[in-house]
C-alpha cells in the first residue's frame, strides 16, 4: 500500500529540522494522523475517544522515530523491528517501553500532541529532567506545506471521493432515505479501495442550515440535499461537498445556487500567499477554510497562506452546500476537485 511518504524519510526530517530550530528535544505523539505523516507506517488505525497513549517516539539527538506495534508489518524501510516497542494495558508498563526508547532519557524539551495528567505524571517519573510543552504549533506549522507527493496523495483520495460522489447523485430520487445515500457512497468507495469514510461525509435534505448526520429522512420532490463525500486514502484526506436538487431545481434554489458558487469563487480566488485566514472566513456565507493532508487541520485567525498549503474551503447559501480543495501555488489557487456545481 502507498504511504504519505513511501520508503523515504522526507516527512521525520522535515519534523526533525523544525524541533532543532524549537529548541524541543522529542516528541510523544498520540494521534494517528500526525503519526502517519511522520513515519507513513500503515498501521491499524484506532477509532473512538481513549486516553492519550505515546504511540510514536521522535527523538532529536538520534534522528528516528519509535512506534507502538505488535510487528514491523506496514513500516516503511527505515523503521525495522528495532524500531517497534509494544502496547501494553498497564500505563507503568508501557512507560518503561517509552523511556527505553534510545535517547530519551536525556531528552529536555519533551513535546506531545495530547495528554491528560495522569499519563503525563507517569511519564514524568520515567523522564524526570523533561519539561513536557504543548507540540500542536511545531505540528501543525511542519505539516502545513505540501510537496508534489503530498499533493499526489490528496489528489488521489479526492478523486475516490467525487465517484463515490457521483453514485450518490445518480442515487438521489423522491423516497429514498438519506442513510441509503450515505451507504450507496460507502459502498462505492470500498469497491474503490477507500475502506474508511472520513467523519465529514454527509447525505442530508437541506434545512435552514446544511445537516451533518444523515438519518431515515425520505426525499421528497423539491428537496435540496447536501452531499459532503469524505474518504482517508493511503493516509491521505479527500473532501468534496456539492448539492443537488430533487425532481429538479426552483427559481430560488438556482439562485442560491449561483450565489454560492460566487462566494466560493471569490474564496478560491483569494487564497493567495500572505493573506490572513480569518479575512477568508469573515466573508458571508464561508463556513470552513482550514488546512487539509492526513486530516482536517485549523489554521489560526491570524495565520497567513503560503505557498503549498493545501486547504478545504465551503461555502453555504439557503441550503447550498458546496465545497472544493485548492492547492495555495506561487502564481495562482488551483481547485483539485472537479465536480459540476449545478443542482442538475
């Protein structure tokens, strides 16, 4: 299986360059996302709330990265077996697997991605000269820029998307429910090799505001329906949201639908290097733009764009949901979704 980063090691050295620059020595993470960006291991992926457990050791002084595992099955090539240590349902247990870890132990600076005080009060007896810091910004700011295989990544997962998308909207007729046409897209995208839908994906009559949970709501002629197609490919997110008008479109709803398209054009537009994400969304009828790769990933208010980011943008007028992926590029903003916009 294709991974974030293949057999290379661009993404470790890339986090590894920006924690010598942060002055941060290791780093524990726990979400499987960002590991997955780190390390590209296809590991088995853990769904459900569950405390925060160290999963991933990145350690600066030796320049690699440990994960928790049961083998060295779906490890890229420079992650052998010596690079694995085991899970374990007793905290005390797994700490000492951790603070084995070569490197460790010296280690000052400790950054996570998410702990919780007891887990954080063992460790710290396990590494008593580490002060532990939120890693969230180093995170977030390494991950934002995109390479050519990032954006391939993306692209890839984006396209499993829209045909999933486009089963559904062959699907949409007066008394279908909308939980036949999220499993009519869940099916589509698993004969397609995406076998987890992403949280966002959503098959929803439209109301005064876009739905998010479909339920055993029938169609019925006249309707609008929000179709929000989400899918994790080899790691990578693929979003894409349009909408569709059932037994065909109103005046108004045609309306509303040339306006969203507008705003999402303008959006599109804008999203040029330097500028401020807020002034994004304080446009009327912007609902999202954030940073999209392994996972949705908020970008503060005050950030500005640069060249390479990848971000999810959506836009929401009287009950039309569209929703697009841009690459932010040196010259221009590209949309790497392609789906027509109409309500047709």
């Amino acid at each position: 299986m294709t991974t974030p980063t293949g057999d290379d090691r661009a993404h470790l050295d890339r986090l590894l360059d920006a924690m010598t620059a942060a002055g941060v020595d290791a780093l524990l993470l726990g979400h499987e996302d960002g590991i997955r960006w780190v390390t590209g291991a296809d590991r088995l992926r853990l769904t459900g709330t569950r405390p925060f457990a160290p999963a991933c050791v990145v350690v600066r002084a030796t320049r690699t990265a440990h994960l928790l595992a049961t083998s060295d099955a779906g490890l890229p090539a420079f992650l052998d077996v010596d690079h694995v240590y085991g899970p374990s349902w007793d905290l005390v247990t797994l700490a000492t697997r951790v603070a084995a870890v070569p490197g460790l132990a010296r280690a000052r600076t400790v950054g996570t991605d998410g702990t919780d005080p007891t887990v954080e009060d063992v460790l710290a007896a396990f590494l008593p000269v580490a002060t532990f810091v939120d890693a969230g910004p180093l995170l977030r700011g390494v991950r934002r820029r995109t390479s050519p295989a990032d954006r391939a990544g993306i692209a890839a997962a984006i396209g499993v998307a829209q045909r999933g998308l486009a089963t559904v909207v062959g699907t949409v007729a007066p008394g279908v429910t909308e939980r036949r046409l999220s499993g009519a897209f869940a099916g589509r995208i698993g004969r397609l090799g995406a076998t987890m839908p992403a949280f966002a994906t959503a098959t929803c009559v439209a109301g005064t505001a876009p739905r998010s949970f479909p339920g055993e709501r029938t169609l019925a002629a006249g309707d609008l329906v929000t179709l929000r197609g989400g899918v994790v490919l080899d790691g990578w997110l693929g979003l894409v949201a349009r909408t569709r008008a059932v037994g065909g479109a109103t005046a108004g709803q045609v309306s509303a639908a040339e306006a969203a398209l507008e705003t999402l054009r303008l959006v599109t537009t804008a999203c040029r290097p330097g500028r401020p994400v807020g002034s994004l969304r304080a446009r009327p009828d912007v609902r999202a733009v954030d940073g999209l790769g392994t996972d949705l990933a908020p970008i503060g208010a005050d950030d500005p764009l640069a060249v390479d980011d990848v971000c999810w943008i959506e836009v929401a007028v009287d009950g039309v949901l569209l929703g697009d992926v841009v690459h932010v590029g040196t010259d221009a903003t590209v949309p790497l979704t392609g789906v027509p916009y109409g309500l047709g």
